[in-house]
C-alpha cells in the first residue's frame, strides 16, 4: 500500500478539522448565530467570543460556524451536480464518438466560452437571487462543462486499451464496460478536478453572496459575512479576517489534497 505523500496528509488533515468544525456547527455553536447583544459590540476576541462580536454584539465564531456550513454545503452540492451530470456526459461522447460527440462538445465550448461567474450570474438573474438552492442550480450547471471536458479525454484515450477490447470480446456490455473498467481507471484525473471544483464553487459562491446576488438573511454564508465585515472594517477587522481567514484555509486545504492527488497520479504513471 502506498504511503499518502506530504501534500495530501496536510490537507487531509487541515480539511477535516475544519469539516468536524463545519459539521459541529450544524448541530452546535457557543451563541445562537442570530443573537444579537449576546456581548459587547465591536468587541475584540477574547476567551467568551474567539473571533470577537460585531455591530450588533452577535458572536462572530458562531456566526462562522454556521456560515461556513451553508457555504461548504453549497459547494458538495454544486460539485455533486457538476461531477454526475458532466461525468455522465462525457463518459458518452468519449467512449462513442461519432457525431453525439462532437455536437455535446461544441455546446460544451459555446458555455466555456462564457466567464463562468458570468453565465452564474446570468442564470441566478433567470431563476432569482437571495435563494441557496437557486445558487447551487447554477452553479452546478456552470460546473458541467469543466467535468464533462475533463471525462470525455479520459474516456476517449481507454475505449481502445487492450483489457477494453477483451472485455468487449468476452461480451461484456457497453454499460459494464463504462462502469467497470473504465470509470475506476479515471480517478486519478476526475479526483483532482473535483478538488479543484469544490474550491472554484466555494469562492464563486462567496463572490456572489458578496455582491448581495447569491445567498441572503436568514441564511447565513461566509460570502455574506465578508460583505457585512467590509463596511466595519477599521472598527472590528476581526470580523474580515476570520469570516476570510476560514475561506482561505478551507481552499488550501482542499487544494492540498489536489495537489497530493495529482503527485500520487503521477507516482503510478
């Protein structure tokens, strides 16, 4: 068995401490999110409030907690979206071809042609801003293009590698042959492209709750929380610095782990 290299150790380990935290938040967090005058405002951290209180003298750690929760949620699910419908997309086209492949691949090139915040945006203003699941539509479909790009290579280079070719000698089905013995030799190339994923998804997700388009009160998210924290900033700059201190960490972690996953990939090539 091989050993993880130092890349994905520090990210596997960076990422799930702040995932327990993400997930302890959904369950618990020190004051309600909400509250307001639970201590003093503008209060800089101390052992009561870690990352200190803000205009309203609600706790910024447990605002956070449940921020970063509504962020990271949004950002598995737009990768979900993105990763089973682009995945299945180009799995076809790649292993086919034909005249399915190259129509799918120019529609593909007509929507990376877009800057992706952009086609999000256009999308959101279709569907209707302030609501997280509106975001997650969007963004997920933004995200398609990117995986079906990336499975469509992978399947096209292995449909004609000999255990392919035996196994469609021995009768096996196009479906087993997609889902058996060519879906599992494509981790190495799909795994850091859904890292890379999820960290476009978190900042573009943080970038349109910053700009007031994407998710909005009551929800809470990180995006939000930074545009909050920059009208107050020379009175509570705790509140930037650890609303974008956590984004910061959760992409470096995450990225970590891509860069971890693509040594090891290359390890084995």
């Amino acid at each position: 068995m091989r050993r993880m290299n130092g890349y994905l150790r520090a990210g596997l380990i960076l990422t799930g401490f702040l995932t327990a935290l993400i997930i302890l938040g959904y369950f618990w967090t020190p004051y309600d999110p909400t509250a307001m005058a639970v201590g003093p405002k503008f209060e800089a951290p101390t052992l009561a409030h870690l990352m200190g209180t803000d205009n309203f003298g609600r706790d910024i750690f447990s605002r956070v907690l449940k921020g970063a929760g509504t962020t990271f949620a949004i950002a598995v699910s737009t990768v979900a979206i993105g990763a089973v419908c682009g995945t299945a997309i180009g799995a076809l086209t790649g292993y086919f071809g034909g005249v399915v492949d190259d129509a799918m691949m120019r529609f593909n090139d007509a929507l990376t042609a877009f800057p992706s915040i952009l086609l999000a945006l256009v999308i959101i203003s279709i569907l209707g801003p302030g609501s997280k699941y509106n975001v997650v539509l969007a963004l997920g479909i933004v995200f398609i293009p990117s995986f079906a790009r990336v499975t469509r290579t992978a399947f096209a280079a292995l449909r004609d590698v000999n255990y392919v070719k035996s196994a469609r000698l021995m009768g096996a089905g196009n479906g087993r042959i997609l889902a058996v013995h060519i879906l599992p030799n494509t981790m190495q190339v799909l795994l850091p492209a859904v890292t890379i994923g999820f960290n476009n998804a978190v900042l573009a997700e943080a970038s349109m709750s910053y700009l007031g388009i994407g998710v909005t009160p009551p929800d809470a998210s990180l995006g939000y929380m930074l545009s909050e924290a920059q009208s107050m900033f020379t009175l509570a700059p705790w509140y930037a610095l650890g609303t974008g201190g956590v984004i910061i960490l959760l992409v470096f972690g995450v990225g970590l782990i891509g860069e971890g996953l693509q040594r090891r990939g290359n390890e084995v090539d």
